[in-house]
C-alpha cells in the first residue's frame, strides 16, 4: 500500500484559485472604473425622474385642488423608477463583489439582460443600435454567473469601441443565443465594426495583446479562461455584417425547453427581430 501526501498539491491548486478569482476581480474593478460615468448617468435617469414626480405631487397637494387618482399614479411611478434606480446598483454591486467562484444554474439570456442594462448609456452614448436574438427555452448552464457576466460585458464593450471608427448610421451590435445541439448553449456578440486582419485574430487572444492607445489587453484573454474553466470555447469568426463575431459556447446543465428550442427554432416574442435604438 503507497500513501500519497498530497497536501501541498491541494494547496498550491487553492492558491492558483484564489489568485485567478483576484485577478478577475481586479479586471472587473478596472472595467467598472472605466464605465463610471456611463453608470452615473443611466443611475441619474430614475433619479430625475423620481423628482420630478415628487415635485409634481407636492406643488399639486399644496394647491389643495389633487386628484387622488393623478397622485396615486405619480406615486406608483415613484415606486417603478426606485425600483429601477435599486436594480441598476445591485447589479454594480454584484460586479464589483469581491468573492469566490460560485457554481450555480445561469440563466444566459438573463444574464444579457442584465448586462445590457449595464452597458445601456455606454451603447448608446455610442450612437450604436441594438439587436437581441435571444433563444426560447434556452437550457441553463451550470457556472458562476458574475464571471459569465465578465465575458459579455469584454465582449460587448470591445464590439462598440470596435465601431466607433464606422459610420454612425451603420453602428449595430448584435447578441444572439441559440443551442447548436441540446446539451450546448452558445452566445454570439456581432459588431459591424472593421473586423480584423489574420494577424491581430492570431493574437487577440493572448495576455497584453492590444491595438488600442488605452487597452490593457487582458479582456479577452481573461474571457477565455473563464469561458474554458466553464468546460465551453471562445472564438472569434467575422459577422455577417462584415465586423467580427466573437462565440462562445457552454455544456447545457439542464435542458427544459431544449428540444423545443431545437426543432422549434421559435425566438422570444419580445425580442425577435426587434431593433432597438437604444
Ligand atoms: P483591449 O480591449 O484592452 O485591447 P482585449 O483583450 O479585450 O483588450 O482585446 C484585444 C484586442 O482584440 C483589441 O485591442 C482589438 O485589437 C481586438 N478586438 C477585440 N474585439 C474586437 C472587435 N469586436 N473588433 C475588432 N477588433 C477587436
């Protein structure tokens, strides 16, 4: 009988844990940083408008002449905009949190729900259109949410600096979650932007590489390892529409609706084919 100590194993395997999850930390710091004055303004928008319908209801109780149902309304409004000003920095905090991998089941849609959310003054500050192509009865996956939410925002934040060098009319970013076969999520973030030469697709993927004045050049890199520690691929292919599409795909962890959104290639009713200005 061998007895193996394989004690300092394990905890040289728990310190290039810990270390990964401090720099994906760090990354997601230095992108929050960067989006800071985007998230000011989308917090500002709930915020203006709570005031507003506070001041309305005021001015109108002190002229004594209210309607009850007018004023019910502003403060039934006043409760939706809080609502929507509390969601904007839970979402913020969650990014921000320092912590471990957590392994829990991802819905991927919402996921780009909520990063579009995140990302929504910074896309359209950016003159860019959206267009969401999200899959009916897409399977969740099994993994940590907030790291999944890194990669989107890599990716779409790479998508809508890419374009800013096109024509303005022309800007359109495109997320689209499908399942290639029923035990595989993929999700696709499409840009119209220049695309990429042979060269800069070898290399994107590496640590440091980056073309911007201002790049770090970890996103993607950072993107990948998460993406491959989820046991999925990330790639990137040139768009239809001439820029480039970076994929990502993931192993299904349960599959609901997966046959039906397989044979059924049915896409949710609220966002199929609808083009958003945002
Ligand atoms: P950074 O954004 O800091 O440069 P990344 O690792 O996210 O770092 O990206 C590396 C490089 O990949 C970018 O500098 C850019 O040259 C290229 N790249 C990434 N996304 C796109 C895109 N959607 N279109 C064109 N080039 C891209």
């Amino acid at each position: 009988v061998v007895f193996h100590d394989t004690t300092e194993q394990k905890q040289a395997q728990q310190r290039a844990e810990e270390r990964q999850a401090e720099l994906l930390h760090v990354s997601r710091l230095s992108t929050l940083g960067e989006m800071a004055s985007g998230l000011a303004h989308e917090l500002n928008q709930p915020l203006s408008a709570i005031m507003s319908y506070a001041s309305a209801s005021v001015r109108s109780v002190q002229r004594g002449d209210f309607d009850p149902l007018k004023l019910a309304t502003n403060l039934n409004s006043i409760v939706a905009q809080s609502s929507r000003a509390g969601d904007i920095i839970r979402r913020v905090r969650d990014f921000a949190q320092r912590r471990q991998p957590r392994l829990e089941t991802v819905d991927v849609n919402k996921c780009v729900q909520d990063v579009l959310s995140l990302l929504h003054t910074t896309i359209r500050h950016a003159g860019v259109e959206t267009a969401l192509d999200l899959a009916k009865g897409l399977p969740t996956v099994h993994g940590d949410a907030i790291q999944l939410e890194q990669v989107l925002v890599n990716l779409m934040r790479n998508a809508v600096e890419a374009m800013q060098g096109t024509d303005s009319n022309h800007r359109q970013l495109t997320v689209r979650t499908a399942t290639p076969s029923s035990d595989v999520v993929a999700v696709t973030v499409s840009d119209t932007g220049p695309g990429m030469d042979d060269k800069t697709k070898s290399r994107v993927f590496e640590p440091f590489f980056t073309t911007k004045d201002n790049g770090l050049g970890i996103g993607l890199s950072i993107s990948r390892s998460i993406i491959e520690s989820h046991r999925g691929h990330l790639w990137v292919a040139p768009s239809e529409q001439g820029g480039c599409a970076f994929t990502f795909t993931l192993p299904a962890s349960q599959s609901p609706g997966a046959e039906e959104a397989q044979h059924d290639n049915q896409r949710e009713a609220t966002s199929r084919d609808v083009w958003t200005r945002t």
